[in-house]
C-alpha cells in the first residue's frame, strides 16, 4: 500500500525547500523549476500543491511568521522572570545557536523584498514587531521602563536593532555569536528599563 503523504507536511517542506534556495542564492532566484528540484518534486507535482509561483511565495512567507510568532508565544507561556521571558523571545529572532536560525533570515529577506515587487510590508503578520509590540507593552504594565520614555519610538527603535543583529549575522556570521547578541539585548533593555538587567 503506497505511504499517504500529509498534504500540510509537503507544503511546509515546499516552503522549507524555497527558504534554503532564497538563503543560497537570493530571492529572485527561487523559481518553482529550482524549487521543485530541491523539494525533490515534479513541476507537475508542485503545481498540486501551488498553482502559482505568488501562491506559494505568499505560503512561504505566512509559514515564516507563524513559525516565529508560535515560538514567541510558547516563551512567553513559559514560567520565567518577565525579563528572562523578554530576552528570550528577542533571541529567537536572531539566527546565531537558534531554532529558528532559517526563519529569522528568511524573515528579513521577505521584509527586504517587499518594496521590490511592489508588495506592501504588512505590520500585523510579521511575528517580531508584534513580539516588540507585546514587549513594550509588558514592560509598561511591570512599571519597568524609565520615566517620559517615548515607547513609539523606543518600539521602532528595538525593531530596528533587531533587524539589523539579524542582516548582520547574515553578512558576517564569523563575528556573530549567541553571547555577543544577548549582551547587546541587554545593554538595549538597559537603557530604556529604570533597573540595570544582570543575567
């Protein structure tokens, strides 16, 4: 009897195959026919599953989101101190010792790419400025932040700093490493929270 293949299992390798491709040869290179070889599919048989190359950009993408914003929500589940819970689900969208290591770059490429074909970035799915949100907000009812902080622009800001650790792991990962990226976690939350962190 043939083996049964779960259809929502082979989408997400299809999308995993489009992410390794996109991470080794850029985004523009992702082409269904590239895709299909790494998936170790048919055209036919991708065509099944995604009628068209938008169809299955667009999956790749929402899968990378999910992926993320699932782990933020599982850490802030966890039963930890409020700061330890707030480091931690920072470093799950850096790619050093994480993971999610593909799912944070891949994130930025798609953030990246958007301008580029003619794509608006949409706010609401991408799981790390909702993440910053939900810490923001977290650290104003802890009463953590400092005095007349101005929280929209320190969240833009921690998005900022976020993004950036994430292209620079990915333009010079020989300088990059889990404790280097938590240090500067830290020094961040230590300029807008009124006690000194000291993990």
């Amino acid at each position: 009897m043939p083996k049964l293949i779960d259809p929502i299992e082979r989408k997400q390798l299809i999308a995993q195959a489009t992410w390794k491709i996109m991470l080794e040869q850029g985004r523009e290179s992702a082409s269904v026919r590239k895709i299909a070889k790494e998936a170790g599919l048919s055209l036919g048989a991708m065509r099944y599953y995604f009628s068209t190359q938008e169809e299955l950009m667009l999956y790749a993408e929402a899968l990378v989101y999910e992926r993320l914003t699932d782990a933020a929500a599982s850490i802030f589940q966890e039963e930890l101190p409020p700061l330890e819970k707030i480091i931690n689900v920072l470093l799950t969208f850096l790619p050093t010792d994480s993971e999610l290591e593909t799912e944070a770059k891949v994130r930025l490429i798609f953030k990246v790419h958007a301008p580029h074909k003619q794509a608006a970035y949409i706010e609401q799915q991408d799981g790390a400025l909702q993440a910053i949100k939900n810490i923001m907000s977290n650290l104003i009812l802890l009463n953590m932040l400092k005095k007349d902080l101005n929280v929209p622009y320190e969240t833009d800001r921690l998005i900022y700093l976020l993004d950036g650790m994430v292209l620079d792991a990915m333009v010079r990962p020989d300088q990059t490493s889990r404790e280097r990226q938590q240090k500067m976690v830290i020094y961040h939350l230590n300029s807008i929270c009124k006690e000194d962190i000291n993990l």
